[in-house]
C-alpha cells in the first residue's frame, strides 16, 4: 500500500510503522488496520483499554457572532441548546433527508464550535459549510485537522489510566463533556466521547505531542489498536458507520437516528425534507440481527431474504468477539423490523438464518 | 517456520502424510497471517469428493473472505471441528491445533506436485518480491 498516490499520513504514521502496524488507505489516509490481530485489539477495548489514532478525522472550528446561525442552518439539532463544554452528535442532511456525514458538534465558547466529521467526508462538509454560510455573517470556518491531532483512549480502564496525564478531574466529567487545558502553553481538548461503546476519551492535541502522549498511554498500559478493532466494536455497540449503514441515500429516520434530528427549527435546510420523511413515517428500518448458530459471516451489501424474495440489505456485519456470535446491521421492510423477527441472508448464494436483535448488541457494565 | 515433513500448495495450503495414508490439510502460516484473525470456516463434510487444485471451500477473516483449493485429490474423512468452533486455532496454530480437513488420497503421487518447505519458502520470497 505504500506509495498509493496522494494518501495523507497523520502525525503518527512513524508511531504505527515502528510497532508493526498494517497499513491501509482509508477515508483518503494511510491507516493502520491492526497491529497484532483485530479481535485480541477489540478484546482489549473491551477488557481494559485501547488507543486509537483517530487523526484522520476532521476538526473544523467554526466561529464568530454567526457561528450558531450558520450551524442551525446545517446540523441536525439546535447548536445553541448546546452548552459550552459539552459535544452533541448529529447528522448533516441534505434538503432532501440524505445524510451527508454523521460527526460530533463540540461547543468551545459561546461563538466557537468544533465539529468533528468522518475522514473522508470532511472535506463535503466544509463546503457544505461554506456553502449555506455564505449568506452567513460573521461566522469563519478553518480547518484545523492538520495542527491539532487526536487520539481515543477507550476502555473500562481508560479514565484511571488517564487520570494524571490531565488537570481535570475525570470522576466529574460526564460522558459528551469535555474539558480544554493547555498542553505544553497549546489548547488540547480532553472528551469524554468514541465509537466502541466503551466507557473513554477522544483528546485532541496539538499535532507536535501527539507521540509524546502516545507513548505515555501506551506504558501505562494501552493497547494500540486499529481501524479493523474500531469497525468491531462500533458494530458491537450498534454505532452506524457513514458509507457503510447511513449515506446520502439513507435517512435519520429509517437509521434510527431519529432523536438526534429536530427538523422544526426556522432556516434549518434539511427541514422540509426530514418533516415530510418524518410525518409519513420511514418505509423501512435500520435494524440489527444475530445470524443462528454459526451460519456464516454477513457483509455490506448482502441480500436480506424471505424465503426467495429479496426484502432488504445488509450494511455492516461479522464477527463479534464480546458476544461469540455473527452480528450484523441492514435496512428491512418495518413489518420485519421487531426484534425476534427472523429472515435469511443470502451469503455468496447460500441462506444464512438470522434473527433481528435489539439495539446495541452490547452494553458496558456501568458503575454500580 | 514451515514444518519440513509438509507438503505446500501455490496456494498456501499444507498437506501432511499420516502413517495410515490419509493427510491432514490446512493453511500455511504466511497464508494466516496474511488473512488476519479467522472467523469463519466453511468446508465440506465427511464423504465429499476433493479434486486436487478446485475449490475446497471458503476461508473468512474478519476483513476478508478467501477460497480454500484443495491440494490433492480424495475424500473427507474428518473436518476439524475444533477449527470450526474456534477458527482463532487457524492463526494460532496453523500447523497443528488449527488443521482444516482429514482426507483419504485418491492418488498419492500427487504429493510430488506440491512444493517441499524449502521450495515453498522460495516461493514465498519470489512472490513477496514482485
């Protein structure tokens, strides 16, 4: 894969190679996608804890007098019922429902955001940005990927592990807040926030630390994992991921995304769109399912069968190391949508029997 | 690394002669390596034909899903079962623990078709290289 043209390294593209990282592209990066073996990576998230590079990702900081203006515009829910120190997930839609990018909206200040776009849709996003805010004044939007890198620390482990590293007090910080602290006289962010269903922090640094703060998890006992990791536990934990389980020809709605969406907002460009998608009600569902016994390993793209009538798609599936079972996602008619419902998935021409399965497939233990 | 009483395919399988004539069959640990962690194992059952070289079945990792050839010709005798409920054997022990299939020969000359661990391992370097 080295020397595939025009793939960006994060700053911790040595880090990986030095440990034995295999590296793919992804979402336009050079990413490792495990180092030792994914399933004992996910198994670690699960057990302890886990570091992810999660640099190539996108944060772009938008702010000003029209910052809030701009994002009600775009973002799913209301930017200012956000409050300063706290993130909010949500999606950005086109005027027809489509979901451009799911991403993380972080309030910094009350005329400063940082959103938090998928890699390879970043660079969609800020010209989405750019393009509705441009009747916008007084709102600025900067890419700052390239000097403020990021990493997730994730794991039942991974706040006393992190506990230290950081001025704040980590036992107050609630899950979606987040706290700003210099790092070496820069601003890094401490967040309380990722996509493997584990307790965990996202933390943003600036992009010359990065390594430093790496290697510091790392003896304190983190293990490094992958994007093959990330994919399994994100599944585990029911989290869609965008060109996978939502995209442009998906809605919030049929993606159960629902309540992250409040489409009756004035100037909101996708609220025509999502009020009609919500008030007739979404044909068909995102749902989870369980394959039977060990009847095969589903993958994106996979018919969902009754019988010999193609109903549906899957979107994401395989092997889940936590529960010991094939698990997978994908859209079905709403008849077939209630957990206990079976269907089968045509596996590369052979019936595989599934069961849909409530959402997530797995919970963490939380404190008593 | 490549036991040397084995026998290996252009497509990374391994064959191993028992003393009974029949052999043990399985993937090479370049091959499980370059899979990844093996989740799913689909192979045929016991009494089911085998025809050296033609697909024997189907190898999935949790990224990828490979084809499986057989590398001789003749009949399951066995299936791994143990393989089959943890296909991790397959990356942790692809030369013991993790073996795929027991089959009968039908011919047992076609041993000398496949690759000694010496030239498979010839192999492996001149396909690494290009």
């Amino acid at each position: 894969m080295v020397g595939e043209a025009n793939l960006k390294r994060t700053p911790l593209y040595g880090t990986h190679v030095g440990l034995g990282g295999r590296m793919v592209p992804f979402g336009g990066w050079e990413m490792p996608v495990q180092y030792t073996s994914i399933l004992d990576e996910a198994r670690a998230v699960r057990m302890k804890a886990g570091l992810f590079d999660v640099s190539h990702m996108g944060r772009v900081t938008i702010e000003g007098a029209g910052a809030a203006t701009l994002l009600s515009r775009v973002f799913s829910s209301s930017p200012t019922a956000v409050k300063v120190g706290r993130g909010r997930y949500g999606v950005i839609c086109t005027p027809e429902g489509g979901i451009l990018d799911d991403c993380i909206l972080y309030r910094r200040a009350e005329q400063r955001f940082l959103l938090v776009p998928n890699a390879s849709n970043a660079d969609p996003v800020v010209e989405w940005l750019r393009r509705w805010g441009s009747g916008v004044s007084d709102a600025r939007i900067a890419v700052i990927t390239p000097s403020l890198a990021m990493v997730a620390l994730q794991g039942p482990v991974a706040a006393s592990m992190l506990q230290g590293l950081t001025s704040a007090d980590l036992s107050t910080l609630r899950t979606f807040s987040f706290v700003e602290e210099k790092d070496k006289g820069a601003d890094s962010i401490v967040a309380r926030t990722g996509y493997t269903g584990e307790d965990g922090f996202e933390l943003m640094v600036p992009s010359g630390n990065v390594a430093g703060v790496w290697k510091v998890l790392m003896e304190r006992g983190a293990t490094p994992c992958g994007l093959g990791a990330r994919d399994v536990l994100r599944l585990e934990a029911g989290l869609p991921l965008h060109g996978n389980d939502i995209g442009l020809t998906t809605n919030p709605y049929e993606a159960g995304l629902e309540r992250f969406v409040d489409p009756d907002r004035e100037g909101y460009v996708a609220g025509t769109g999502l009020r009609q998608i919500r008030d007739t009600g979404p044909s068909r569902k995102l749902v989870g399912f369980k394959l039977l016994g060990r009847s095969g390993i589903t993958r994106h793209g996979y018919p969902i069968m009754d019988g010999s009538k193609p109903i549906g798609e899957v979107t994401s599936g395989g092997y889940s190391p936590t529960l010991d079972m094939n698990i997978g996602m994908g859209y079905v008619p709403k008849s077939y949508a209630a957990p206990g419902t079976r269907f089968a998935v045509d596996v590369r021409g052979r019936l595989a029997e599934a069961e849909v399965a409530p959402l997530p497939f797995y919970h963490r233990r939380r404190d008593p | 690394m490549n036991p040397p009483d084995l026998r290996y395919s252009k497509e990374h399988e391994w064959v191993r002669l028992a003393s009974d004539g029949t052999v043990l069959i399985g993937i090479t640990r370049f091959a499980a390596e370059s899979l990844g962690d093996v989740v799913f194992i689909d192979i045929p059952e016991a009494g089911r034909q085998l025809d050296q070289f033609k697909k024997l079945g189907e190898i999935e990792s949790v990224k990828a899903v490979s084809d499986l050839f057989s590398p001789v010709s003749g009949q399951v005798v066995e299936r791994n079962q143990a393989a089959l409920d943890n296909p991790q054997l397959v990356n942790d022990s692809p030369y013991d623990k993790g073996w795929l299939l027991k089959a009968s020969l039908r011919n047992q000359a076609e041993l000398d078709t496949l690759m000694t661990a010496q030239q498979y391992e010839q192999y492996l370097s001149s396909e690494g290289s290009h």
